[in-house]
C-alpha cells in the first residue's frame, strides 16, 4: 500500500491503482480464510487528497459508510471499484451483486472457476 491510515477501528490501505488493491484484497482475504480470522474487506475508487494528516475527501467517508454493510469473509467492493477492475483486462475474478447501501451498489469479488 501506498498509505495506511487509521479509520475508526479498521485500518484504510489507499493504493496507486485499483489492480493494486484487489491483488493486495484478495491475498489478504485468502489469508484470513486459512487462519479463520473474521476479516471484512471493503473496497472503493475515487480520488483522495493527500495532507499530512493523510488521506482525505468524499471517497474516504464513503469507504467508511461502505465498510459498514460489507460481508465477512469476501472482498466487497463498490460499483466504481467494480466498473474499474472490470475495464482491466485478464482478471481472474468477477464482480456478484450483493447488494445495496447509501445508494452504492456493492458487488463481491468471486474467483473465476479454471476453465
């Protein structure tokens, strides 16, 4: 991660591109699953200003509300992050609505099966 920030009591990880991310998510999801670890993963895009005090701006507070209603055990991840991960190519996931909170569509990440 580029940044990793304090955010109520979790911790905000802010990464230079959304495929940076959902690798990091989905290494740590995998991770939490082996160990039984009740982790919850929520993830969001959008641009953030950078202060010495950290990250700050309107996806920072959406991160947080999203946080809120996310599933444990999957990586959830809001329908901007979504709309972003699916424009790159060869992903080895695909995006399942979940559901819905604040207006924000969220979408679990589920790894595509070998062909």
């Amino acid at each position: 991660p580029d940044l990793v920030q304090a955010h109520g009591n979790a911790r905000m990880l802010v990464f230079a591109s959304p495929a940076q991310a959902i690798d990091w998510a989905t290494q740590a999801q995998a991770l939490a699953a082996r160990q039984q670890w009740p982790l919850v993963l929520a993830g969001h895009y959008g641009l953030v200003h950078m202060t010495a005090l950290g990250a700050i701006g309107p996806p920072v507070a959406a991160l947080g509300a999203l946080a809120e209603a996310c599933l444990p055990g999957a990586v959830t991840v809001s329908e901007s992050l979504a709309a972003a991960l699916h424009l790159r190519s060869g992903a080895d996931f695909r995006a399942e609505l979940v559901g819905e909170a604040l207006g924000q569509r969220l979408f679990a990440l589920v790894p595509n099966e070998a062909q």
